[in-house]
C-alpha cells in the first residue's frame, strides 16, 4: 500500500461539513449524457422485453427515470435472477455489460429463469463518471433499510414490488486507476481518515458474499471469463485490493454488513464483478464481453445443477 495526496477539499483528521460536500458537487461536470448512452439502447428492447420505470431521482439540476427490464412471460414457479449495473456510475462496462447480456444471452435462459435487470442504478454518477451520488454518499454502501441514497432506496423498493425471492444476484463493477488517484483519497478527505492506497489489480477478478461464499459458483463464472480476458494474479502479500484471496481471482467481502448492492437480498448464489478497463491488454469491447461471460458463466454452472 501507498500513501496517497491529500485532497484538496476539506481539513485532515475532519469529517466534511455540507459546505465541503457543496464544494466537492461544485467541482463535478457532465461528461456524458445518460439519455444517449443508455436510454437510447433501451428503446429497442421493448420488442422482446418489458422495460419498466421503477423510480424517478429529482436532483437540483435534472430528473432521472430508472428504469428495469423484465424477461417475459413472468412465472412464480422459475427462479429469479437479478443483474444490476452502473451502481457506482463511472463503472462504465457495468452498465453496457448489463445492457449487452440483455440484447445477446437474457433471452436463451428466460426458459429457466425470470431475469430481471437493472443496467444503470445511478444515472448521475454515470454522467458525471462518479462514484458517488450529489449528496456525496455512495449508493453502493447504502443498501439497507431506510437508505439515505435514493438510487439505492429506489432499487430496493422495486425488487420488494416484485414480490419474489432472488436465487441469484449479479452485481456488474469495475476497479479503475482511479479508485486510487480520486475515490479513495476523496473517501478519507469526507470522512476525516487517513487513506493508504492499495495495488490496483490488473485484471478481472470476483468478490463473493464472506456468509455464503459459493466457491465453485465463482469458479465457473472466473473460467468462462479466462475465456475472454486475464483473470488477476494476487499481488506480493496474496491479496487483492487489500483482501486475502478465497481462491484464483476471487475475494470476499460481508456484503450485508457494509451495504453493498450484492447483500441486498438473499439470494443463494451471488458476486460482484471487478473489471479492469485501464489495463494495457483490455478495450472498452473486452471489458462488456467479460461482464456478460461472468453471468453466462454462473447460470450455466446453477443450470448443471438440475
């Protein structure tokens, strides 16, 4: 680990005040539009699939719809599958990845599965390439009861409307260049703590649930992603990002107890996929076709079941 800069907002050793929150809302710009790059994909869709406004975030300066899309043919007695993407919004391959399995693979397991997805659950982040929502507060900390994030209270609510239980959960992430270089020091700045910065893994890996773990669920998905991009090694102390290794290209984390979208429910089987786009052997294209062998790769290994 390396010390990181200090931010440039804020006191060290001080929790941001709403006027540092107010400054660091100041400092974010569109970058890129969330009607263009997603909703536009989405409109095409409505020929094989339902696609449904779950919720609505009323920000300061915009008004987004969310929006989930729904296999047909809905039947209580086929399991429920569930891919989120774009929680952390500048996680760009979360939200194509989600929108690629929709238009090329959802389809041939809807015999199987009610499969429902969710492709961009943060839409400003995602304009703004952000981590965080306006509020300063990250959806993907922020999933349990009575949310103080929107996106995620939305998304919560939804999957409660569904009324169905979730046998699998696919949360599509990346881990990017700068998670050390802006979201993690601006994590220590607003919470008044000092930040180490951890190696960056350079190459796609897997994080499972520490309470229900499912190793060989997480291998199938790691060796139908091998197929498509390098799976990354453990850095010198047998870690990634700060975490021991479970097993070749797979950690874990308490996915309930720090709030993450993955611990949202309880579902059997679930993961967090961790791309990683700034790599010199990966593309925008590779990283998408990595996000949809990671899912493929796990319904086809709970379909060998029986």
């Amino acid at each position: 680990m390396t010390s990181a800069q200090r931010y440039p907002i804020g006191t060290p050793g001080e929790k941001w005040t709403d006027e540092h929150k107010s400054a660091w809302l100041a400092n974010q710009t569109v970058k890129r539009t969330y009607e263009d790059e997603v909703l536009v994909k989405l409109e095409p869709l409505k020929k094989d699939f339902d696609v449904e406004q779950y919720g609505e975030l009323n920000y300061a300066n915009k008004t987004f719809s969310l929006f989930a899309i729904r296999t047909r043919n809905w039947d209580e007695n086929k399991p429920t599958v569930l891919v989120t993407g774009g929680v952390h919004g500048y996680e760009t391959s979360g939200v194509h990845g989600a929108i690629r399995f929709v238009q090329t693979k959802a389809q041939q397991y809807s015999d199987q599965f009610n499969i429902v997805v969710a492709a961009c659950v943060s839409p400003w982040g995602f304009e703004t390439i952000n981590r965080w929502n306006p509020d300063a507060i990250d959806p993907n900390r922020s999933f349990y009861d009575d949310s103080p994030a929107e996106e995620s209270a939305a998304l919560i609510r939804y999957l409660k409307s569904l009324n169905v239980d979730l046998l699998a959960h696919f949360d599509l992430h990346e881990t990017t260049d700068t998670d050390n270089s802006e979201f993690r020091p601006a994590l220590a700045a607003r919470e008044g703590t000092v930040n180490d910065n951890w190696n960056i893994p350079d190459g796609f890996y897997l994080v499972g649930d520490t309470q229900n773990p499912q190793p060989e669920f997480q291998t199938a998905m790691i060796e139908s992603v091998a197929k498509v991009t390098h799976i990354a090694p453990a850095d010198d102390d047998g870690k990634l990002i700060g975490v021991p290794l479970e097993q070749f290209g797979v950690i874990n984390y308490a996915t309930k107890a720090l709030g993450l979208c993955a611990g949202l429910s309880d579902a059997k089987y679930k993961t967090t996929t961790e791309v990683y786009p700034d790599s010199p052997k990966a593309n925008d294209e590779n990283c998408i076709c990595a996000q949809v062998a990671a899912i493929t790769g796990g319904l086809d290994y709970i379909i060998g079941l029986g």
